[in-house]
C-alpha cells in the first residue's frame, strides 16, 4: 500500500481555498442534511467569526448574512435525507424529490479577494453529507478545483450543465439566485480548454449523471483506463447483482481489483453474503482473459481510527473512490464523489450523481486496499436509501407579508394530511393538486408563523403511512424576530456604533447568557455609571451617523436586503425593533433621550425616502408599517409638555421642524 492522499479535515481544505474572500454566492448540494449542524458548523467555515459562544456564533453569521459579508446562500437537499434540526439563518433550504436520490456531495463558491479585488470558483465535489458524521464522523474523500476570473477551466460545461440539472430538478423552486451568480461567472468570465490534456494528462473533469457511469468513463479517459489495477472504495451495493461492477471489468479489463469490504463497528460485513460470494465469482463470469485476480480489501487501521488508544472507536467509511492505475509506466487516475457501486449509483435514470476524473502525478502508486485473509462471519445488508411518501410535502412562509403556501411534489394528487408542530395538531389539509403552491387559510399562516418562532421543523402524517419531519421554506428572514436575543434601545444604538466583528462579538457576549431553550429576552442592563457618551445626545447622534452611512454605503453597493433589514426587519438590531422597545419604555425611560431617538429616525427615513425615491415607491407597505411605528415612538412628547401651556408646544413646534430640515451640503472654497 502507498500514496494514499493527504488527509485534512473538510473544513480545513475549505477554510484554504476561501482565505480571507468575500462570499459572493454558496451552494450546497447534499443528500442527508442536518440544518443545525450546517449553520453551527459548516456555514462558520466560510467566515471568520470572532466567538466560539453558540448563540453569538449565529447572531454573528446572521449579521454577516444580512450585511453581504456572505451574499447568496442555497442548500439543495434530498425530501428524504432531512435528518431533523431547526433551521435559524437567512439561508435558502431548497428540498428536491425525484425518480431515484438526489444524491450529489458538492460545495460551490463564488469568492472575491478582498486585497485583489479577483474572483474565483471554487468547486468541491465530495462523499460527505452536511451532517455530523459526514464533516467530524466518517471516512469521507474530496478533491477541491478553482478557476480565476479570465481564466481557462476543464470543468467549465461541466458545472453549467450540473446546475442546469439542479434547477431542473427542483421543480418546487423557481428562484436560484446563488446558482445564477456561479452560471453566469463561468460563462462570461472563463472559458474552455482548446484540448482535453496538458502533457500526457487529462485535464480534470466533472460527471453529473447525464450518462452512466461506465459510458462516461469511456467517453472522457477512453483507452487511458483500460488493464489498469483497479480499486473501488464503496459503502453500499445492491442485495445480490454485482452487475455495475461486472460492467467496469467488462469495459476496462482491469489486470487486478480489490474492492473495499464495509464493515460496522462490531465486524459485520455490510452487505449480502450473495453479493460477497458475486463479486468473487465475476473473475470466472466476465470474459476477460486478462483479468487476474479479484479480492475483497480492507483500509489499514490507522485510517479508521477516531484516536490513538487501543479501545478507540473506528471510524465508517463512507467515501466513494474508483482508482485506476499501473505501476509500470506509472499512472494514476481517480474517480472520486457520491458515486456508491449501485444500479442507481451507476445509471443515466438511477440517482443524480456527482463525481470527479483527475489523473495524478504519483511516481509510485500501490494499492490503498489490504487483501480481507478471511471471509465474514456475518452479513447485514444496507440499503442505499429509504423513501418516506410523507416526505412529499412541502411548505413554505413569507416573513415578508405573512404569505404561507403548500406544495405536493408527485404527478398525482396527495391523500388528506395531518401537519403537527412540536407533538400538537398544527393544521389539517384536503388532497392537494399535484406540483402546485396552494395558499393556506390565513388562520393556518397565523398558525405556522407562531410556530416558526421557535421551530422550522413539521411533522407530516399522510394516511397510514409512517410521520416523515420536514423543513419549512422561510422567505423574507429580515422580517422574523430575532429568536435569540431582544435589546434595549440604548444597547441597540451602542452596536450601531461599533466598527468591527470583533467589537461586536465582544459586545453581544456580554449580553448574552446560553440557556437551553432558543428563545432568550434580557432586561435592559442597570447603569452601573451615572452617564456615558451612550447615555447623551451626542451618542445617539453618533449611532444614527453610523446607521446612515452603513445604509448608504448598501445602497451604493446594491445590498438592498441588508437596507430592508435595518429599516423594515425585526432582528434584534433593525430600526423597527429600536422603535419598539422605545414605545415599551416610554413610561419609563427618559423621555427627552426617548424623543430625540424618535426624531432622530424620523429624520433618517424622510432622507431615504427622498434620496431613493424607487426603493421607497417599491415599498410602501414597508414604509407606511415604519411610519406608524414612528408615530407610536413620538407620543412620548406628552410626557415634555407637561403643563400643556402654548409656549411650551410651540417650542417643540419649532425645535422639530429645524430638527428635521435638512441642512444644505457645506460649500468648499477653492484653494
């Protein structure tokens, strides 16, 4: 055994292809997802985030999700591989359900260089699902590829075509918005090789299951596979056929194979003793002369291992590997990806697959695999996926309007269903049209938005049929509270102010305790100091200064979702929940500071409206609802006239109106 590749965790690779880049778009595809998992796990990947503190980890990528630090976020997973977990950020959840799995492992990224200004893609093709055990658990394999802006790329048509399929697939959804960022830079901003190799060796290419496998191998490496040693790395098989595998020795006439036996944790082959006893046999059953050995193998110790002590665990393998290569004049080509050693793994109509061809440059190569000595004791064969009908429905919920709709993603139309929300009837609904959004009654939207509050997760019951858990489309995230943290208005005007992640994490820290429920309020904080510069006018002067340039600076950069969630949205720093906490302490408070406040927002939506005439008028509903809100914060001026004598109201007459009179810009004098 020699050259096994070296072996750094996904995140790591990851974290070295983004550097210190801007996320302009990022897609997922995967067939099992964990939600939670991903937004505490994986997303923190592809941005620094200053705080190892749970909930601050997710205010914090919810912060970089809404001020464009990350763009377009899209996650496109298999309705039946959702394992369970709430879902928090402003994150496209795409489901898809078709004839076979959707059973693709890939990262896509488009990146900009924050010190060249340069852009890149980064594609990742890869065994692993967004899950616990496929980032921390399994064995898993990746091979990561990037094309710079003007650059030349094998792949290019590739990529296109995979997420043409995606799109296809995912008949439910018709915006793709981090998909078309990716599309339309590799198709204005690289272009395809004018040959296939560089040298003696081929250029890397990507196969998205337009054909099978073996027709695909053929056509893109052709001869440069054939009488190879060949060794497969493969977690599932099917109950008895070893057909797909027949069709690769029949195509390339390997000279040796090994094929990796999966076992659980106790030495349990994981697949059939009639597929066991197949394999062994297709030495004798395929008519190649040239094929001398076959042989069940085993990945040494050392790889399967999750530590160093003899009574450590063993790691599952779960990669998917297809090697080619010969020690005399020496070659090495891997097919690596989500590809298991299947009938639906290995046909153009079986499951959508992804995988990678590159041809290594490898002096020596060996084989990975040790030969099994013995034969198992015990079989339990593993199927590759189960389907779940239930899984069938889909919902989703606009924050922006209250809009909830339902979707039955099949050709027929649904039984009647029973939709649960946290172990309680939710809503019950009448046989669904076939692949069509349906709105819910408005009592069942009222019904889900208090629910989502706290979870996205439903439980669907369709007649008989076992519950499948499915997870809620939310749309217009700016708009949903914060479910983790409510703040006072003076600690809402100190994190306008802050500059840096870092002040920020720093800042949140402090007001944030971890509890196990998701759901936290905290009290406005006593002063502990009689006054501060957050306690005068000058303070919220200058947090209103910060907040102005941060939405000008997203205008000018078209970041218009971070301007509706400062103005319009219900996050726990926005305008609006400023205003609210306002008109809650309007009792309280000082009413001087609580007014000036009010003015003060006043004064910045009246610019914004004037100064972005198009973005208001596309908007009145969302202005007129900030606009009411205002107004509710303004009352506290009853509590300054006191007496209600005319001089005093005249006074405040006359202080708002120069208070919001915009001044003209400051002449410049010529040098």
């Amino acid at each position: 055994m020699s050259g096994i590749p070296p072996s750094p965790t996904l995140s790591e690779a990851l974290q070295q292809c983004v550097r210190q880049a801007r996320i302009d778009a990022a897609v997922f595809l995967t067939f099992r997802f964990e939600p939670d998992f991903f937004e505490q796990e994986v997303l923190p990947v592809l941005v620094d985030v200053p705080s190892q503190a749970a909930t601050v980890r997710l205010m914090m990528l919810e912060d970089a999700l809404l001020r464009g630090r990350i763009g377009d976020v899209a996650v496109y997973y298999d309705r039946n591989g959702f394992e369970g977990g709430s879902a928090r950020l402003d994150i496209r959840r795409i489901p898809i359900r078709q004839h076979g799995c959707f059973h693709p492992k890939n990262v896509l990224l488009l990146l900009e260089d924050e010190d060249s200004g340069t852009r890149r893609v980064v594609v990742a093709t890869m065994s692993a699902n967004l899950t616990r055990a496929g980032w921390w658990e399994n064995v898993e394999v990746c091979h990561i590829e990037e094309v710079e802006s003007g650059g030349k790329c094998s792949f290019r048509d590739d990529v296109r075509q995979l997420i043409r399929r995606v799109k296809k697939a995912a008949v439910a959804e018709s915006r793709h918005e981090a998909l078309d960022r990716i599309d339309t830079f590799l198709a204005h901003e690289t272009w395809p090789y004018a040959t296939h190799t560089v040298g003696r060796r081929l250029r890397p290419r990507i196969y998205s299951g337009t054909k099978s496998v073996p027709d695909w191998l053929d056509e893109i490496a052709g001869e440069r596979l054939d009488e190879c040693c060949l060794e497969v790395i493969s977690p599932y098989f099917d109950e008895t056929d070893a057909a797909p595998f027949a069709e690769l020795i029949r195509r390339f006439r390997p000279r040796e194979v090994r094929v990796l036996l999966p076992r659980d944790s106790s030495g349990v082959a994981r697949c059939s003793r009639e597929y066991w006893e197949a394999v062994l046999r297709l030495k004798d059953d395929v008519d190649t002369s040239g094929l001398r050995s076959i042989e069940w193998g085993r990945l040494p110790g050392a790889m399967l291992s999750m530590g160093g002590g003899k009574d450590a665990a063993l790691r599952r393998v779960h990669a998917k590997v297809y090697r080619f290569f010969r020690r005399s004049d020496p070659y090495e080509a891997l097919f690596v990806g989500s590809v298991n050693l299947t009938t639906a793994g290995h046909s153009s109509g079986g499951n959508f697959e992804t995988a990678i061809l590159v041809e290594t440059e490898n002096p020596r190569p060996g084989w990975w695999l040790e030969p099994e000595p013995d034969a198992p004791l015990d079989f339990a064969w593993e199927a590759e996926a189960e389907a779940s009908p239930s899984a069938k429905l889909g919902v989703r919920y606009s924050w922006n309007g209250g809009r909830a709709e339902v979707f039955w993603d099949d050709v027929s139309r649904s039984p009647s269903l029973r939709v649960d929300a946290q172990g309680a009837l939710l809503f019950e609904l009448l046989p669904l049209a076939p692949r069509e959004w349906v709105r819910l009654a408005p009592e069942h939207a009222e019904a889900l938005r208090g629910v989502l509050q706290s979870t996205s997760v439903l439980t669907v019951r369709a007649g008989e049929d076992p519950p499948a858990e499915i997870l809620v489309q939310e749309e217009g995230m700016a708009y949903k509270p914060s479910l983790l943290l409510t703040l006072p208005v003076e600690d809402i005007l100190r994190y306008w102010a802050l500059l840096t992640p870092e002040q920020k994490a720093a800042f949140l820290e402090t007001r944030v305790k971890e509890v196990e429920a998701s759901h936290l309020t905290l009290p406005a904080p006593e002063q502990t100091e009689p006054s501060s510069m957050f306690s005068t006018f000058a303070g919220i002067f200058q947090a209103f200064a910060a907040l102005g340039k941060r939405l000008e600076d997203a205008f000018a950069d078209e970041r218009l979702r971070e301007v509706e969630h400062y103005l319009f949205g219900r996050k726990y720093d926005s305008l609006g929940q400023l205003l609210d906490r306002a008109v809650e302490r309007m009792q309280d408070d000082d009413p001087v500071q609580l007014y000036v406040v009010a003015l003060c927002a006043k004064q910045l939506v009246g610019q914004i409206r004037k100064q972005h005439r198009d973005f208001a008028r596309d908007r009145k509903d969302s202005f007129r609802d900030l606009k009411a809100r205002i107004d509710a914060a303004l009352k506290v001026r009853a509590r300054l006239e006191l007496d209600r004598t005319p001089p005093r109201a005249e006074f405040l007459d006359w202080f708002e109106r120069w208070f919001l009179k915009a001044l003209p810009p400051a002449p410049v004098e010529a040098p």
